[in-house]
C-alpha cells in the first residue's frame, strides 16, 4: 500500500530534478567580424569589390536597399545574446559615400621582435663535416647502414 504512494512520489521528485539540468550549448559567435583596423582601411570612393576585399561579404545584401550593405555579428554565450555589433556601409552607384555602426577592437598586431620563431628552439649543436684530412667514419654525424634482417 505504502509502495504505491511512495513510487509515484519518488517519481515526480526524480523528474523534476532533470529541470535542473540543461544541455550543452556551443559558444559560437555569428556573422561578419568587423574590426576598428578593418574600418581605418576604408575610403570613401572605394568600389563594392574593394570594400568586399576589405570588410569581407556581407551578411545581409537586401534587394530593396541595393546601396547598403549590412555587416552583423552576434556572440551568444551559453544562449544568451552578450554582444550585438552592426556596421552599415552605405552606396551611390558602385562607389562607398559613408558608412556607420559598431566595430569589434582592432586586432592585435605582432611585432616580429615579440614574435621570434628561432626563441623557442633549443641551440644546435655544431656538426663536423668531414674534410680531406679527417675521414667521414670518425665524423660523429656518420651513421652506419645495415640491411635489415629478421
């Protein structure tokens, strides 16, 4: 008698249980990526494909705004909207006039002396090749070959 009270409870505290937990949710950021550095390249007078070349396609070409391109990103975080950023760039003919929006920080550059590839690598050691006077089998960069056997 008891049992049959007690399931369906232990039941229902079970599944509410589950509202507590949620799935996964990828942090992706969606859309164009314009930054400060990108924007400080456009000039006005720029034609379409070289705004393209320097801002990248834009999301959104409306039909009925043929001169206006609309560069949007969004980042979401764990389903949640943390950073909306639009940029406009605006059109007469095939030429750039004006544009206005927001940008992402400029990218940090890397300045080749913080940037050294040999800084990591440990220093070689010096090699001997052999010369005339001193034959390749006392080299300590000579290597013996056999065949293999089994």
């Amino acid at each position: 008698m008891y049992i049959r009270l007690i399931a369906p409870l232990l039941a229902a505290i079970a599944l509410s249980a589950c509202s507590w937990l949620t799935p996964y949710k990828l942090d992706i950021p969606q859309g164009n990526e314009v930054t400060a550095d990108q924007v400080e390249q456009l000039k006005a007078g720029m034609s379409r494909s070289q705004v393209r070349f320097v801002l990248g396609t834009p999301l959104l070409e409306d039909p009925f705004h043929a001169n206006r391109w609309d560069y949007i990103y969004s980042d979401a975080r764990s389903g949640k909207l943390k950073e909306k950023k639009t940029f406009t760039v605006f059109f007469e003919g095939d030429k750039a006039v004006r544009w206005q929006g927001e940008t992402l920080p400029a990218r940090k550059k890397i300045d080749a002396a913080e940037f050294d590839l040999n800084a990591s690598a440990p220093a070689a050691a010096p090699t001997a090749v052999p010369t005339a006077a001193q034959p390749a089998a006392s080299s300590p960069a000579a290597v013996e070959t056999r065949p293999l056997t089994e």
